[in-house]
C-alpha cells in the first residue's frame, strides 16, 4: 500500500473474486494491494461482517481491528460481529494484499435487525372516491426490534395516476404527479375532481425504524364513477376525443353495432369516438380478451396496450390473453373511434 495509487475509484460493494488475474487486467495479477475506506450505516443491534479473502485482509471499524484475516493462504472467510444500541455511521477500513495464485477479495456488512411493517388501514385497496371527497387516511407499523413505531415514523405519499386520451394512431401516456405528502398516523386528503380524464390515486406509506429500516405498502383508490364490473363511458362528437363529452354514464358492457347509425340518434352518424374505463377483477389465471371494431380500437391494462386494433377498417376482430399467478382488480381502458360507414365497438374479457 506505499506510493501512488495506480487506481483511485469509488467501488459500491467489496465482492472480488478475479481468479488467477487481477484488477488491472493483464498486469499485474500478482504482488499487488488494495485499501477500501468509508463510512457505513450500521444498524442497531447486531451487526456481521465476513470477510473472504486469497490471501491477506483486515477490516477496521472506527480505527478498530476487528477482522483479521492476514497472511498468505488460500481463500479464507473470517467473521466479526459488532453490536449498536443505535443505528448510525461508522468508519470502516479494509486493507487487502495479493502474493501469488488465486485472488479473492470480498467484505459484507448484514444485520440482524429486521425492518418494519407498515399497514394502511384507509382507504383500502380498491376501494372508490367522489370528486372532491375528503377522504380520512389512517396507517400504522410494528417494528420486530422497536415495536409499535410513532407517527413520526410514517412518512405518506399519495400519487395521482393520469391516462390523458391520444389521437388516433398514438399510444396512451399514463403518468404519475405527486399530489400529497404527509407524515403521521392519520391524516386527510381531498380528492381530485374526476370529471375528465381517467385518474386514480395512490397512497404509499413507509414505516421507518430507528435504525434506519424501513419498508413500504401501497394501496390504490378509484373514480366512485359506476357499479364493480360496469364501466365509466364518455362519448365525444368528434374521433379525437376532444372537448366535453356529449354523454357520460355507466355502460353495463361494450357491445355495440350501430351500423350506420351511431350512439347519439341521428346525428352524427360518422366522426365519434368514446372512452371506457373499468376496473376490472381478473381472476386466477389466464383470461382472454377480444375487441371487435370498425374503425379503431385500442385497449390497455395497467397502462400496457395489450390489443391494437386501430386504423380504418370494416369490422375486425383481435385478441390477447392475460395470465396473472392471483386474482385482483386491474385498470381496463378501451379507445375507440368511428369515421365512416358501419360503425361496431365491441369488448369482452373471459376467464379461461
């Protein structure tokens, strides 16, 4: 370890095993050192360090030896365990020298403090909002080391998930604002007006432990827009989805041929487009989704298209299958567009 340095870096962990080579590459892979410094987080209570080492290496803490794994020998794991009765940083060193032979070099840090379990208890997990709803939001932790950890110890985030619709041709853009944060056991949050495009909140808690664990739960809430399994439709006068729509409700299904004709009577006739969302129970397994259209049809779930049947086009079929290792709610958003002529939208998801 004397003289200049041939490599300066930083290095995230200590996990070398180079073999009959070295860290230089070529040359050498012989008679050559390495010294890591920095500061860790240790947690509070029990604290392992292993190291492994072909051949020599010491680890200081705090200008303390407490691994020493010296001398020339062949890989060799050697441990220390170093207990806090606060979480906090601590300057380790560790010192490594290469003679001949293999060259292993590795050093990790454990701990045997488990981190938190943070649970909401409101709003829960599917559960609707109104536009504008002050909704009540409560969540709590328990820490196996620390038991039951204060307010000051939940930090909340809540996230607004935006599906804007697209133009013809384009792909749908879900995206996220932040929308509230807070800290403590219960708090409240208004609700956004619902009224335009397909929007849903997320509320994240993450419980942190005075050691510094931590760990995060997440629910999702819904526009309160229809019945479970119904979905929300706007329906514009143009194929843009632009502009307020010409009609909102509740379509029990999506199973329309209007032939020449359209879903506002007599006119138009041509030139429409509509909206569904849903949030829709996806069970155990694989389901298979089919979409009819003339003209455009697109459907995403979870923000992912999962059917493209866009464009002009007399009335065409296509399908997608779907497989999830459980069941639960998932976001369903279906785009569809008419220019001329017939004019058919249908959709359907089936549990195989």
């Amino acid at each position: 370890w004397s003289g200049t340095p041939t490599i300066t870096r930083c290095d995230d962990t200590i996990n070398n095993d180079w073999g009959t080579g070295g860290p230089f590459g070529t040359s050498p892979v012989d008679n050559f050192s390495v010294s890591w410094s920095g500061s860790q987080y240790f947690t509070k209570g029990i604290n392992t360090l292993s190291s492994t080492s072909d051949d020599g290496m010491q680890v200081w803490v705090d200008g303390q030896l407490v691994i020493d794994n010296n001398g020339i020998h062949p890989a060799t794991t050697k441990t220390a365990t170093l207990t806090y009765t606060t979480g906090g940083f601590h300057d380790v060193l560790v010192k490594y020298y290469e003679a001949t032979g293999q060259a292993v070099a590795k050093l990790s840090i454990t701990s045997a403090n488990k981190p938190p379990v943070p649970q909401i208890s409101q709003p829960t997990d599917g559960s609707g909002f109104a536009a504008n709803q002050v909704m009540t939001v409560t969540g709590s932790a328990t820490d196996p080391e620390d038991g039951t950890l204060s307010g000051e110890s939940l930090q909340w985030n809540v996230i607004l998930h935006h599906c804007p619709p697209v133009t013809p041709g384009n792909t749908q853009i879900c995206h996220t604002h932040p929308f509230d944060t807070f800290t403590g056991t219960i708090g409240s949050v208004t609700a956004p007006d619902t009224s335009g495009d397909w929007v849903w909140l997320e509320f994240e808690l993450t419980a942190f432990d005075s050691s510094g664990a931590n760990a995060t739960t997440r629910v999702n809430v819904w526009p309160n827009f229809c019945p479970a399994g119904s979905y929300w439709a706007q329906y514009y006068k143009n194929r843009t989805w632009t502009g307020t729509p010409a009609i909102k409700r509740c379509d029990a299904t999506i199973h329309n041929n209007w032939g020449t004709g359209g879903p506002f009577g007599t006119s138009p006739v041509d030139n429409f487009s509509i909206i569904w969302h849903s949030r829709h129970f996806f069970r155990q397994g694989t389901s298979t989704l089919t979409a009819t259209s003339d003209d455009g049809m697109q459907v995403w779930v979870d923000g992912q298209l999962v059917i493209d049947n866009n464009g002009i086009h007399p009335a065409t079929t296509k399908t997608a299958t779907l497989t999830y290792p459980l069941a639960g709610y998932h976001d369903v958003l279906v785009q569809y567009f008419e220019a001329t002529g017939n004019a058919v939208a249908q959709f359907s998801i089936v549990k195989q």
